[in-house]
C-alpha cells in the first residue's frame, strides 16, 4: 500500500468509493474502476456501499460524496460566535431556513474561513452517513465532498481565483461561485441543457456586477458527459477560461 | 480561523468538542497531573525508605561481621601462648604459703629439712630430711598430711649419718600434693 507524500505514518487508502444520488463507483488506487452500482434513491446508497466494501474486503477506504448529495450553504460571519460549538448551532437554524426542515437527521459541518468572510455548511443525512460508514466495517477513513477538495486544490494554485466552479452530477449541478478567492454563493440547479447552465453561471456573474470576460469558470464533469456537456459549457461560457478540475484519486 | 487547508471538510472526524467538554477534559488532565505527582511523591518517599532501610541493614551486617571476626580471632590465639598464660595463672594460685605452714607446723616435731623438690605441676613433693632418730622421722611422715596441699607421704629411704655432735638419720620422702587443696 502506497502511502503519500506529507502523510508519514498514514498509509493512503486503498479504494475511493465515490457516491452521488444514483451511482457508486468503486476505484482502486490506480483509479480504475473496480465496481458500478446504480441505486433509486439516497436510502439505497448505504446497503449498497455495505455490499461493495464487503466484496472488497482489504484496505481503508475514502468515500467521495458528490455535491448533489449533500446540501451546501453560506453561514454569515458573525463575531460573536466565539466556539465552533456555537457556529454548529447557527449553522443549523441557517439549515431550517434554507430547507424548511430540522437539521436533526442531518449531521453539519461549518468549514473554517477567515472573517469577515461567510463560512460554507455542508450538510449529510445522518443515517445516510452512517449507512455508509458502518457497511465499510471502520474501514471508511473519511468521507468528503469531492468539489470541496477539488476547489481546494484550485484556490491552492490561485488564491484569488474569481469565477465558477461547476460540478455537474447525474440531476444537479451545484454552482460555487468564487469573487477573488471568496465564496461568495452556493447553488444547485436542475437542468436540462448546458445552455440553461451557462445562463444561469452567467446570471451569478451579473449579480456580483462582474463582467463574463473577468472571470473564469472550474468545471468538474461526470466522466460519461465530460466530452459532449463540457464542450457545450465552454462554448456557452463564451470568452470566459474554463479550467478542468483535478480528477479525483484515492 | 483556518487552521488548514481551505474547505477541508470530513465527515470521519469528530464535530467540534463543546467548551464544557474541553474544561472536563482539562480538569481530567490536571487531576491525572495531580494524580501523577503524589504518585511520584509516593514512588521517591518509598524509595528514601528503602535506601535507609537498606543502609541500615547493611551496617547491622558489618556490626555481625566484626564481631564475628572478633570471635574467631580469640578462638585462634596460639595454642602455646594459651598453655603458658594458663601455666602462669596457676602458678599465682599455688598454695606455696599453706605447703609450708604444714611442713614447719609444730605437730611434726624435731626433723630439719635439707632439701625440697616439688614437680612442675605441683602434683608431688620430694624431699631429703635429718633427725635425731628414725622414730623422729616416721612420726613426722606420719603427721605430716592434713590441712594442707600434702595429701599422702611415704618414706621412701633412710641412713644413719655420722654428723659433728652424734649420730643423725638421713630419709629421703616422697609425697603427693593436692594443690586445689587451698584454692
């Protein structure tokens, strides 16, 4: 088992389990796909990912979780939350008010940010999550949202990065849009063509009263539609850079 | 704030720990320091007493060990060196003072001694005597023992002897002596 620079003592995971709203797919640490599995509904993605892991039984897994799974907001800063305890609390009652529903059965992270910047929420179904983590037998080492890593590893090369950044999943597209390294809103759009995407990144521009030609666009595509949707994206984009993001590895 | 990479998020690791849990946390840590503490008080004071009892142990050891060659010393003094300071003992307690009390007593009469033996371990008694007549000498070797270190006394031989003024009996006498007689 291969271990990662920077990781001493950590030996890297051996599968990458990535899951969105209709499929799992099981990789192995040289990214081919192991196993498939479409499911008809979020209920059915733990006993299936229970049922992968098992046939697999060597090895840590990461589980990779498109942003279409989960539910991601902005938390205003606010000074006088002083403990992450707090800030869990406030992102909870920010949950209710987006969704309309207790964030009990949801399980709510709050990602640290520098004030006065809005911190990102992201938000799992509890029995969801433990769905997933117990049919790994404790061998799931973590789970996390892939177009956050993705995202990282962009600001990490350009920290003022201005634009879009696009995952596309099999029904929702979630939409982070960044104003010089800022995430300044979070959405996710249904649609049904990539002219109705553009249209909508566009819109998000206008609304920052940033021209389309300023910014740039980081597009993570599923791997079936990557060719034919990112192709279309781009041209609807129009001037705009569109700069792939990183695949995701073990 | 951020204490990481940008938008690290993981659903595996624990939420973020309430303040209350962080103070029980530190009052567990502080009580364990505590805890640690007396238990290493406790360790050294334990310690100290087992190097004392240890020291002390040690020099009721070397207490044994000299007396014991102190001991061992007496038991091997010289056998001869003993023999003689034991030979000098008894010479100071012999009864030389009641020996001759009863050779010159009244009671034995007119017998004057010539000469006077006694062995070296004042166990018999010779001596060469004169008297008048050999009646003179049986009554004083008949008289002789008693209260005193002569137990038993034999005549051992006699002669007439011309001698200026008549005639005198030489005898020679044999006696054995009984020297715890006076101790």
């Amino acid at each position: 088992m291969r271990r990662p620079d920077g990781w001493p003592g950590r030996a890297a995971a051996a599968w990458l389990l990535q899951v969105d709203d209709r499929r799992l797919e099981l990789r192995a640490a040289d990214g081919r796909v192991v196993e498939r599995d479409d499911v008809d509904g979020s209920a059915a993605i733990g006993p299936a990912a229970g049922r992968m892991l098992a046939a697999h039984p060597d090895g840590e897994v990461q589980v990779r979780v498109d942003a279409g799974v989960a539910r991601l907001f902005l938390v205003p800063w606010a000074d006088a939350l002083t403990s992450g305890a707090r800030w869990h609390t406030y992102a909870c009652s920010r949950f209710e008010q987006a969704y309309g529903e207790s964030a009990d059965e949801w399980t709510v992270r709050v990602v640290d940010e520098l004030p006065p910047r809005a911190r990102l929420a992201v938000a799992l179904p509890t029995a969801w999550l433990k769905a997933v983590t117990l049919g790994g037998a404790r061998r799931v080492v973590s789970v996390r949202v892939g177009l956050l890593d993705r995202v990282a590893r962009l600001l990490a090369s350009e920290p003022r990065f201005s634009g879009c950044a696009i995952e596309v999943g099999a029904s929702v597209a979630t939409l982070l849009v960044f104003v010089q390294g800022e995430l300044r809103r979070v959405r996710a759009r249904r649609f049904d063509a990539a002219e109705e995407l553009a249209a909508t990144v566009r819109s998000e521009w206008a609304s920052f009263g940033i021209a389309a030609s300023a910014v740039g666009a980081a597009v993570a595509l599923p791997a079936a539609a990557r060719a034919a949707l990112g192709d279309t994206l781009a041209a609807a984009l129009g001037a705009t850079r569109v700069v792939e993001l990183e695949p995701l590895s073990p | 704030m951020i204490l990481g990479p940008r938008f690290d998020v993981d659903f595996v690791r624990p939420a973020p720990v309430p303040p209350l849990a962080i103070a029980v946390l530190v009052v567990a840590l502080v009580a364990a320091a505590a805890a640690a503490a007396w238990c290493e008080q406790a360790w050294r004071s334990g310690r100290d007493l087992a190097s004392r009892r240890a020291t002390l142990e040690a020099a009721l050891e070397r207490g044994r060990e000299q007396a014991e060659r102190r001991r061992t010393t007496a038991r091997g003094a010289d056998p001869q060196a003993q023999e003689q300071a034991v030979a000098v003992l008894d010479e100071l307690h012999r009864p030389w003072r009641a020996l001759f009390e009863q050779l010159e007593a009244d009671r034995v009469g007119p017998v004057h001694l010539d000469q006077l033996a006694i062995d070296s371990r004042f166990e018999s008694l010779q001596m060469q005597a004169e008297a008048r007549s050999l009646g003179d000498v049986l009554r004083y070797v008949q008289a002789l023992p008693g209260a005193g270190p002569i137990a038993a006394v034999q005549l051992s031989s006699h002669e007439l002897r011309d001698a200026p003024g008549g005639r005198v009996v030489s005898a020679r006498v044999v006696a054995r002596l009984d020297g715890r007689a006076s101790r």
